[in-house]
C-alpha cells in the first residue's frame, strides 16, 4: 500500500481542532442555562451517552475524506518491460528457383523455400526479444511483416508464403535490399540487421545489390547474407561477399538444410545484445469505498444531529 499524495495526511492533524469548534459553536447556539453546573449535576440519559458517538462520527468521516485525497494505492502486480536489443528483417528470395528440391528432410527432397521456412521458424523462437520484420523479393521486393513482436502471428505469414506470390521470375535482389533497409532505417534499436537469404544472381531492379549495401552501411546496418543452393554456379557469390564485408557482417553457404539451421545458429549467436530490462509495479486505486465510506459517516452524523442527539438537554 502506498499514497500517491501523501503530503494531503497532513490535514489530519486539524480533525481535533475541528470538532472542537464545531461543538463549541453548536452548544453556543442552544445552550438555554445560564450556567453548565446544572447540567453536570443532571444524571446521565442515554441520549447523553450517546452524543458522544456524533463527534467520533464526524472525526471518522473528515479523516476517510483526507485519506481518500492522498490517493491511498495498492500494488497490484510487478511488469517486466524490456527494451528491443536487435531489430532483424528476414529479406527472402521467392524466385522461381527457390523450388528447387535439393534439399532433404527425414529422407524426403523438400524445395529450398520450405527448408527456409522450417529454419525461420525455429530462428524466430531464438529471438523472443526482437522486433522482426519479413520482406520477399523476386522480381519486385514485397513487404510481408513489420517489424513485431508478435511471433505467432510472423510463423503464420511465413507459412502462407508461396512462389507465384509475386510476378515474374526475376531476382531483383537490390531492390529487395533496398525494402529492408527502408523498413528497419529508422528503428531507436541498439543493433539494427538484414538476413537476405537467396540461390540467384542479380539479374532485374533498378537498385545493384553493392549500392544498396552502401546505403545500409552509411544506416549503420549490418546485412548478412546466406547462399543456399547444391550447385555455387548458380550463385553470385563475389557480390554476396562484398554485402557482408561492407556492412560489418558476415556471408554463409548453406548446402543442406542442416547447414542452413547452423547458419541462422551462428547468426543468432553473432547478434546476442544485452536488452535492458525495467520493473515496473502496476497500483489499483483504492480511494473510492474510503470517499464512500467517508460520506456514509458525515451523512450519519448529520442525521442523527436532526434528532434529539443533537440537541443538549
């Protein structure tokens, strides 16, 4: 329990001064006897006996009215709130050679896209403090997620992804770049990181991969690029290279779906940042049955002063 306005209990300290004037005030006003030694030699009535409860009616309801104005609060419960460490957009090739099945899984050939798919999302349970966004490319970049925390709900737009989800069989990889970079450039994040993923070369857009790494390299993000795929003819991997050394980051090759599970490992391992973390306790008010209750008193007190309790004998 705390009082959000503690410095209002001071006014308790005027309750005694006031009940004594209002009494002295009140027995002015209907004393009948020309002196107060008759009454002290009258017997004592019940009546008498029981004026004694007004003043403690009105002390009572005064000082419940003072505590409600000092805000009275109870703790309710204590919320953890941490501060994003990384901000990550996922940047995925979605070209038509994506559906390559070079890859195996318990024994079955599954396409390089659903290999990625699997891997994102046991990536993104590694990351349950980070905002992470998703743009894909081919022919155009194409903005799947925002930057969020809600993971759930990220795994559940990657599972809908689908070649043919956008036109053209293209790979437009500076252009797709260039949408991550616009999604994470103004981010207050301490680390800010692009993960492209892609099996192709540079072959449409109107941005090249080498100067869309140098805009992210002057944003102060890192770009760390991943080439997945059996056959490295079918790879630029000079220029994914070049990406990874102008912004700080690294480049991977990704044969198999195990290594590519070991790049998004290491990956997670290269951006552990320290998040800041801050408890905060959540308070109920608890002034209203005290203001209530306060009332009810006065409003007693008042009544009965209608009454032959409120006048001496």
């Amino acid at each position: 329990m705390r009082f959000a306005h503690p410095y209002f209990l001071i006014l308790l300290l005027m309750i005694p001064a006031l009940v004594w004037l209002r009494a002295f005030f009140r027995r002015k006003q209907t004393m009948q006897f020309s002196s107060i030694q008759i009454l002290e030699e009258l017997p004592k009535t019940w009546r008498m006996r029981l004026q004694a409860l007004l003043p403690i009616l009105f002390s009572a309801g005064l000082a419940c009215l003072i505590v409600a104005l000092a805000r009275p609060q109870r703790g309710l419960s204590n919320s953890v709130v941490r501060t994003e460490g990384v901000d990550i957009v996922l940047l995925l090739d979605l070209s038509g050679s994506m559906e390559n099945p070079d890859f195996v899984r318990n024994g079955f050939r599954i396409s390089r896209l659903d290999a990625a798919k699997e891997v994102l999302d046991r990536f993104l349970d590694r990351r349950s403090d980070d905002r992470i966004g998703l743009v894909a490319f081919a022919t155009y970049p194409y903005s799947v997620a925002p930057l969020t925390l809600d993971h759930n709900w990220l795994k559940q737009r990657i599972a809908q992804l689908r070649l043919g989800t956008i036109n053209g069989n293209s790979t437009a990889i500076g252009d797709g770049m260039a949408s991550a970079i616009n999604h994470i450039r103004d981010s207050k994040a301490k680390s800010k990181v692009v993960i492209l993923l892609t099996d192709g070369v540079n072959n449409y857009g109107k941005l090249s991969p080498a100067n869309a790494a140098e805009l992210a390299q002057t944003l102060g993000i890192k770009i760390y690029t991943i080439g997945v795929g059996t056959d490295d003819r079918e790879l630029d991997l000079e220029s994914l290279q070049q990406i990874a050394d102008t912004t700080d980051a690294k480049y991977f090759r990704a044969r198999n779906l195990s290594s590519l599970d070991a790049v998004y490992e290491q990956i997670d391992q290269l951006e552990k940042t320290e998040t800041e973390t801050k408890l905060y306790t959540r308070y109920e008010e608890k002034a209203r049955p005290i203001i209530m209750a306060g009332i009810l008193l006065l409003a007693i007190e008042q009544l009965l002063g209608l009454t032959k309790l409120g006048r001496l004998p």
